[in-house]
C-alpha cells in the first residue's frame, strides 16, 4: 500500500537523462496522449492566457521546460496564431535523445531547442518572458523547487507556470488502472503512478512558493487532478 502522507522520492525512469530507444520513443508518445485526454494541456494554456493578458502587442519570449516531443511548443504557437502574438518559441530538456525527437517532431515550426539541466550554470544564463513546466516540477525535490523558482523570478519578465499532479489516491488508482489497461510501455506503467506519489498537496506548493519568495499568484485545482500555478513577476 503506497503512503500518500509525504512526497515519494523514488527515482523515475525518465530520469535517467540518458534512456534513449524505442521504449522512450513509445513513452513520449503516450504521455502526449495521456495529456491531451485528461485536459493537461487546456490547463497549461488557460494558465498562459492569464499570465500574458496585460501583455498585449508585445514579444514574448516562451520556454517549455521538460518540453518531450514538443506537444505543448505545438499547442503554444497554434494558440498565439490564434490571437495574432508574435512569440519565440524555446524547447528545454536534459535528455538530448528527447530533444532529437522534438527537432524531428516540430520540423514544420521554428522553435529553439536546448538540451540543457535546468538546475546547470548553463541555465542561468537565459532570460524569457514566459517559463512553462507541464508535468515536470515533480521530478524535483522541494528544495531544488524553492531554489529554481527563486532563480525564475529573476529570469523571468513576466512570470512562469506550474502545471502538474495532485497526489491523492484517486489520481494514483486511476492512472494505474488507465495504463495497466492501455498503455503498451513499461516505463508509462511504471513512471506514471510513481508520478502521482511524487507530486504535491496544495500546502507543499505553497510552501514551496512561499519559500522561493513567491507572492503573486494564482493556484487553482483543475481536472484531472492538476494543480494550475501562474506566478506573476511583473
């Protein structure tokens, strides 16, 4: 029986930022579909519409943190067509395997690819208007959380966005039963309930955020067992 009282801290086997082949392949795929089906992206770029919306007739700057294939970088510049933004789109991932597989996947837009460790000196060196992680903070300790967000307030111009799972037993079942059924990898039967056990209550965000000097924000709880975070800088 899995406890639910504190964040798990098992390792997932996408954090092995060297996995590669055709598991990953199979992998990145489903959770782009788990995504759309149980409304993660809406929940991202809900999210983005309110952080962006006093920035209008300006350039934004967006990076999607843990970007996988490239499902959200799509999404984001379908919904800025959409509202005539002009953006510049930039992927982040550590695994450079995954970032390969974004290039290839996203061929037909112009987006910025950058295999690189958020927690690295290399990051520190950028600046964007928009930081977007989409089911990717859990991989995260608390204390690596406080110390990044504390580090994107400062290389953030407008604000940033957390996307990612409640952990509660329903989320946990259900996800299980959804990919002992349905998924044909490995890894997704073995990453996705681990996800949930990683992930956060609200009070842990909060926390977290309080630590990282984080004042100015929205937290929201959104189907299917999402917690949406847009943190304003300016």
């Amino acid at each position: 029986m899995p406890s639910f009282a504190k964040r798990s801290t098992d390792p997932e086997i996408m954090d092995d930022l060297q996995y590669e082949g055709s598991m990953m392949d199979q992998t990145l795929r489903e959770l782009e579909v788990i995504n759309r089906w149980l409304g993660g992206n809406a929940v991202t770029l809900n999210a983005l519409s309110r952080t962006v919306q006093h920035a209008t007739g300006q350039h934004l700057e967006i990076a999607d943190l843990g970007c996988g294939r490239g499902d959200m970088l799509r999404h984001i510049q379908r919904w800025a067509d959409q509202r005539k933004l002009d953006v510049s789109l930039t992927g982040i991932d550590a695994n450079p395997y995954i970032i390969d597989a974004a290039r290839r996947n996203l061929g037909d837009l112009k987006v910025n690819f950058k295999s690189i460790n958020i927690l690295s000196e290399e990051f520190d060196k950028l600046h964007f208007d928009v930081v977007i992680g989409t089911l990717f903070y859990h991989h995260f300790s608390d204390e690596e959380l406080v110390s990044f967000f504390s580090k994107l307030r400062e290389r953030c111009r407008i604000g940033f966005i957390i996307n990612d799972i409640h952990r509660h037993p329903v989320a946990y079942y259900s996800i299980k039963m959804l990919t002992y059924l349905f998924s044909q990898s490995d890894m997704v039967k073995y990453d996705a309930p681990l996800s949930v056990l990683r992930a956060f209550t609200k009070s842990e965000l909060q926390d977290i955020l309080r630590r990282a000097g984080c004042t100015a924000y929205k937290l929201h709880w959104r189907w299917a067992f999402r917690w949406q975070i847009y943190v304003r800088i300016t």
